[in-house]
C-alpha cells in the first residue's frame, strides 16, 4: 500500500516582476511528496527549482509573486491546509515544526555573532516557549551526536569556528529538533569535499529510515539523486517535464532533457572522449515560449514541438509520466 499524500503541489506558478516584464520562473507546476518519501528535484541552474521550494516556506524574494496554483499539506487529523492561505501566524508555527529548510549555504545560516547553542535555544522557543533550556540543550545533545558531532565543541563554537562539512550537518540537526514531518533540502552537498558528501549522504539515509520524515532534495549531483531518491523530478524553464521512480529514470528516461542530463556524468574511465554537454541555452522566460521549450536544443524534435506544448503523459509505469512529443525509447 503506498503512503499518503504529505503534500501536493498543483498548478505553481510563481512570476518575477523585471523592467523588461514578468519572468516565469515556475510555470503550471505540479508535484507530490508522499509519507515517508524522498523526490530529487533536478535541472539547470535557473529552471525554477529554488523558487519552487522556497514557496512552501513563504520565503520567496521581493518582486516575487505566486500567480496561480496550491499548496496542499496533510496536517494532524488528516487535515488537508492549503499553505497558500494561511495566516501568517499558522504558517509560522507549521513551518520549521512540521515542515523545514536546509538551505544550501550553511556558511550563512547561523547567527555569526552568537553561538550555535542559541541556533538551537531559539528555534525551540519559537514553537515550545514552556520548553526548558536545559531539555532543548540535551534534545540538542542528542542530534548532534547523531550526525556525527561533538556536541559540547559544536554548541559553544561560533559558526566561523567550524568547517564547512560540521556546519552542514549542525545545520541538519536543527532541522529535525522539532520533528518535523517533511525536510527541504538545498544542494544538501554542494562545497563539501566527497568524503563529507559521503557522509551526509548516509545520514540522510539512516535518519528518513529511523525519524519517518519525507524530504524534497533540489541538486545537481546526479550521482547523490541516485543514492537518496525514491522519486526524480526533472524541471526545465520553469515547468515539470518528467516524474519517475529513481530506478526508471535512470534505466528508461523519456525527456531528452533528462537523457542529457543523465549522459552529461563524467565516466570513470580511461578512455579520452570528450564530456557531454546539452547544446544551447535555456530560453528567456519573460518571452511568451509557444511549444515545447526544450525544441530548440532537442535533437529529437518535430515540427509538432514547436507549435505545442505536451502536456505529461504516463509511461509503461504507471508511476512515470513526462511533457514530451517524441520521447526516448532507446532508438
């Protein structure tokens, strides 16, 4: 039986107002985490997937608005809230207990003139003013010893006393002081050296399995995607162009785009062939794109492509769908 619906995304869209117009960043978006499931969020830098994430937590930038869509979350009692449509307060006190960010530069996320105890004493008593400071210190304790931390070092440090790699995983203890039931990741390895990647990569793992929680993780590394993901979701300007189970994309992917993206891993070979790479640039998305945007870089493309855009159909797994007139079907 599979799990329910954590949370539902449907029909994002999310624009940036510029001098030349509104840029597009997220068009028509529709996307599902389930209980106790991990979705990797892929694509080019630019595509939307930041801004995708960031407006479940309602921390999208100035000039920034959502134009369209909802954001479902399957709350205590079944009870489904759309995000969208909260007041400010019950949005701040779902967000960090029930729903959390990592965000991709650590360095930065820390106060850097207090000590990381007060990170962690503060986060509490936002949500558990009653809570003691002694139980958030031991509760603290605890975390941090489970990713691999010397508690006593890390909470009396300041963020500039730690490396890279220890603020990363500071940063995903806090994340889960509170419990929550859905964890967003940011490029959760970018900067770290791959012995620290390695090691995140694992905890994630040990942690979803032990606490139960979902997580939706945004990344360019394909390599952790296949290591952490239940599902993969590839976005390209702005739109949602393929949804598939880890194992099926990457053994029957059906968006060239996702093909690119998949061939573009280097090899660990000896051989000297050059790196591919996906030809082209993504498109301007304050112009109006008529078809699919993918068209003029696709090397599979028809006259059809150009004129429409698909809308996501499902595959020989009722679990894959994608947004593509001629697909990859290992020809």
């Amino acid at each position: 039986m599979k799990n329910e619906k954590l949370l539902d995304i449907q029909n994002l869209s999310v624009s940036f107002k510029t001098k030349r117009g509104f840029l597009k960043a997220v068009n028509n978006a529709s996307l599902t985490i389930h209980e106790n499931e991990s979705v990797a969020l892929i694509g080019e830098s630019g595509c939307g997937k930041t801004t995708l994430s960031t407006s479940i937590v309602d921390i999208l930038p100035l000039g920034a608005m959502i134009t369209d869509g909802k954001i479902l979350y399957k709350d205590v009692d079944e009870k489904v809230l759309n995000l969208l449509e909260l007041k400010k307060s019950k949005l701040r006190t779902l967000l960090w207990s029930k729903i959390a960010m990592m965000f991709q530069a650590s360095q930065s996320s820390f106060n850097p003139v207090k000590k990381i105890r007060m990170d962690f004493i503060d986060t509490v008593k936002a949500h558990k003013p009653r809570m003691s400071e002694r139980e958030i210190i031991k509760r603290s304790e605890e975390l941090l010893k489970m990713v691999m931390l010397d508690a006593n070092l890390v909470l009396n440090s300041y963020p500039h006393e730690l490396s890279g790699g220890m603020k990363q995983r500071a940063l995903l203890a806090l994340s889960l002081l509170l419990e929550p039931k859905l964890i967003i990741l940011d490029e959760p390895t970018t900067a770290l050296d791959l012995l620290t990647q390695e090691k995140i990569v694992v905890l994630l793992n040990e942690l979803k399995q032990q606490y139960g929680f979902s997580y939706l993780f945004i990344t360019h590394d394909l390599s952790i995607v296949s290591e952490l993901a239940d599902v993969v979701v590839t976005m390209y300007a702005g739109r949602i162009i393929e949804k598939s189970p880890v194992k099926e994309f990457f053994k029957n992917t059906k968006h060239p785009y996702s093909l690119g993206l998949i061939k573009a891993i280097p090899k660990l070979s000896l051989d000297h062939t050059e790196l591919f790479s996906i030809p082209g640039s993504p498109p301007d998305l304050v112009e109006d794109t008529i078809g699919c945007p993918f068209a003029p870089r696709c090397d599979r493309r028809l006259n059809r492509c150009s004129l429409e855009m698909p809308n996501m159909i499902p595959a020989d797994n009722p679990h894959h769908e994608y947004a593509c007139w001629n697909p990859n079907n290992g020809d």
